[in-house]
C-alpha cells in the first residue's frame, strides 16, 4: 500500500513481474487496504510536517511499515516524531533494508557500440538551490576565474525537463554537485543530467567505473581542475576513454520509480 504519492504524482505503474521478475505483488494507494496490505510505505517528504499526516489507527501485527526517503539528511526535517513507527527502511542508501538508488548501472548481456553526442561547448551545471554560503558555489566561483561555465536553474538560464537532454548534451562535461554532501547519496544529478545526456560527470565514486568520471578530490585546487578539462577538450583520445564503459553497462533511470516500488514486494518474498 503506498500511503501516499512521492511528492504527490501519481506514479504510472508497471507490473513487477515486468521490472524485476516476480509475481504475486499488487501495489495500490486505496487506504481502505491499509489493514490488509502486507506492507504499507511511507514517503518521509510527504508525512513530515506533523505526525496527523501519518498512518492513523493500530498497525496489524504481521504488517511491514517502510520509512521511503530520497532526501539527504539535511533535507529531511522532523525525524523525531517517526521514532519507533517503521520496522523497513527503503533509501539511497546502501546500508537500507531496500535499497532504492536515483539510478544504476547494469551489465549489458553483449557490448554495444556508443556515439558520443557531438559537443559544441565545453562545461554546465545545473542548479535549482543557489547558495552563495555553500561549498559548491564557492568553488564554482574559483572555477570560472580558469574556465567558462553555463549556469541553468533558478535565476540563471532556464532549463525546461523536456529539453534537458537536448540542451546538456552539447556540452563535454558537466558539474554534478549535490546540494549536500552524505553517504551514497547521489540524485538526478548524476544519474539522468549527467549520464543521460553523454557527458562526463566531475565527482562520484563507488557507483560509477572509475574511467567514467574525473573527481574534483583529484585536483590540488580549483585552477588545476580547470587545467585538466582543458587539456581533455584539446585531445580527443583521451576524452573518448571517459565513454569505453559505455559498451558494456547500460544506465537505469527513467523507471526508477516504478522499480522503487516493486522492490518492497521483491524484499517480503525474498524474506519468506
């Protein structure tokens, strides 16, 4: 039972048997299954503002309640009040009883051949929370002194979902920092601004191959990073590297959601 709607869209449903294989799972959001449903999960962004907003009444003893959260840390607001009201967690995180990642990366059954979308312009990033205090616009404001960057999002240029991939995909590389700094946590950012439209993503680790991404912890400072997409925009070669992953992993994004929620149902058979 989903309790409510991830930032309340409606989701389009896929069956589970599709996505992942198994059978036997029937998802829905009509509350008046609450006391029948095996498992009921609860996104944090949508319960948090008091806990009236959370399941109401005495939770069947068998019933799994799931804590559902994308949000880092920092962005997730009045933990306290949840304490002792879910035995699942479902996050980003590793670590999580369901794992439930932005994104990922899987092994292609044979190599396929890759085009790098041709490029006109060298670095973008894409921001919506501009905070002249944070860390990552600090070192974007050392970047641009050694190298030009294209700003989109809020106050910047604008940057409609429908020509994302269009617009990002001109460019060779792309920032990708998140808007704060936690275990694992890795969001669109990577998965679909970055990767989905064939530019080289600059951090990430653990989730990505290693010659798939330069690492801003790489460089000694700001003017080196600069330096070094410098000299990968003169050479082609090595440039073309970053891409060679892509002939044998291919990259999960746009269903996420519709996976996300068949991987409870996944989770309760495998336990059984």
């Amino acid at each position: 039972l989903i309790h409510e709607w991830p930032f309340h869209q409606r989701a389009a449903l896929r069956k589970c048997s599709d996505l992942l294989g198994i059978h036997d799972c029937h998802i829905t959001a009509n509350r008046s299954w609450y006391l029948k449903a095996d498992a009921v999960i609860v996104h944090h962004r949508d319960v948090c503002s008091s806990p009236k907003t959370l399941p109401q009444g005495p939770r069947p003893p068998s019933q799994h309640s799931i804590w559902f959260n994308l949000e880092s840390p920092s962005h997730s607001p009045n933990l306290g009040f949840m304490d002792n009201l879910f035995n699942l967690t479902m996050s980003y995180r590793r670590d999580s009883d369901i794992f439930t990642p932005y994104g990922w990366l899987e092994v292609l059954s044979q190599p396929q051949n890759f085009s790098i979308p041709a490029k006109s312009k060298l670095v973008a990033w894409a921001v919506s929370n501009w905070n002249p205090a944070s860390r990552r616009v600090q070192y974007y404001e050392e970047l641009k002194k050694y190298i030009h960057v294209d700003i989109y999002g809020r106050n910047h240029m604008p940057l409609p979902r429908d020509k994302q991939l269009s617009t990002l995909s001109q460019y060779k590389f792309y920032l990708t920092f998140e808007n704060s700094l936690h275990e694992d946590y890795i969001t669109e950012k990577l998965w679909y601004n970055a990767l989905g439209s064939g530019t080289v993503p600059k951090n990430y680790e653990c989730f990505l191959p290693p010659d798939a991404f330069i690492h801003i912890s790489d460089f000694p400072s700001a003017q080196g990073l600069a330096q070094y997409l410098q000299e990968l925009d003169k050479d082609p070669v090595r440039y073309q590297r970053y891409f060679q992953w892509r002939t044998w992993l291919q990259l999960l994004e746009n269903t996420y959601l519709a996976i996300h929620l068949c991987k409870p149902c996944q989770a309760l058979q495998m336990a059984q």
